[in-house]
C-alpha cells in the first residue's frame, strides 16, 4: 500500500497507489535518518498520541525515521547488514531488480545450481561477500602457469579477462565488482 500525506495532515497506508497531490519527499539526513516531506510542505512527525501526522513546518529532530525492511509473504531478506543501503536490491520507491522476491524462489545452498557470468570490467573474486560464491573452473589447476583446460587462458580459475587477454579476471576498476555483489 502507498504512504500518502492529505492537505490536512492526515497520513493513511489505504490504497495501492498515491496521487500526485499525497505523495511526499525523503530527505536524507546525515545522521543516517529520513525526514518527510509532503507535497504541501509539511513535514512528517508522530503527535503526542503516536499517530503519524503531515503538519511541522520545519522538521525538527523528533521528527526523523528510520526505515527498516520486512519481510512481505513473498519475500525473504539476505543476512547482509550492508541491505538497507543497497537500493538497487529492494527500493521502497519500486525501482529495484526485485531480489527479495527472487529469494523468495530460490534460497537453495549459496553458490550451488545457479552460474551467474558477469560480463563488465572484471571482479575481486577476494572479496569479502563474493569469495565463498566465486564459480571455480573445475577443469584448471591452480597456480601450475599452464592451461590444464586448454582453453587458451592458463590459471584461469575464475573466469577470464578478455581485455587484457589473461586467466586473471581481477577488477581493475571496480564496476564488475558492484554489479556482480547486486
């Protein structure tokens, strides 16, 4: 259900999608919070009752939220504490790839069944959330300095690097990196 901000003040979660007119704007703060802002200029805050309201003029600190996902019946979250930073993944705007949803589906053994094949400037197989999950060519030996597989490409553990015609897919510019943790 959509979030939506009335002239008034009044905030309601009752309908699928918000008008133009009862949509409002997330302002990043600093220190890791949102503020809300609706369309008429007012500011999101919780009233002495705990009810959400649309009526500050100016967002004062009391005023500001965290967001924080849950799980919906056709989701399932990854146990990444970096998730929420991660728009690209879950976004509440409804710009995303849909992975809660994809996870829903499968959650079999990580790295088990699914090959997935990057195609970008490479990828820091060392890294810390994709060195367990790394597709390992099964017919390479590694560090022996031949092509076991005789593919053309020696060590070639990892996959290759057709850019600089080698065995060592190594990112050396970071950007295979970020979409292949996406």
């Amino acid at each position: 259900r959509s979030l939506t901000a009335s002239k008034e003040g009044i905030v309601r979660a009752d309908r699928e999608q918000a008008l133009d007119w009862e949509k409002f704007k997330k302002l990043e703060n600093e220190d890791g919070t949102i503020s809300l802002e609706s369309f008429f200029g007012k500011y999101f805050a919780v009233d002495g009752s705990g009810v959400i309201v649309a009526k500050r003029v100016n967002a004062s600190l009391g005023d500001r939220f965290r967001i924080q996902l849950q799980v919906g019946p056709d989701q399932r979250l990854a146990d990444d504490p970096a998730l929420p930073k991660l728009w690209g993944l879950h976004s509440l705007g409804g710009f995303d790839i849909d992975a809660l949803e994809a996870w829903k589906i499968w959650t079999g053994e990580v790295g088990k069944g699914i090959t997935v094949a990057v195609i970008d400037t490479g990828i820091d197989y060392t890294h810390e959330d994709l060195r367990e999950q790394m597709w390992m060519n099964p017919y390479e030996i590694p560090g022996n300095g031949v092509d076991d597989d005789e593919n053309g490409y020696i060590d070639d553990i990892h996959g290759a690097d057709f850019a600089n015609e080698d065995g060592d897919p190594m990112d050396d510019q970071m950007h295979g990196t970020h979409c292949a943790g996406t």
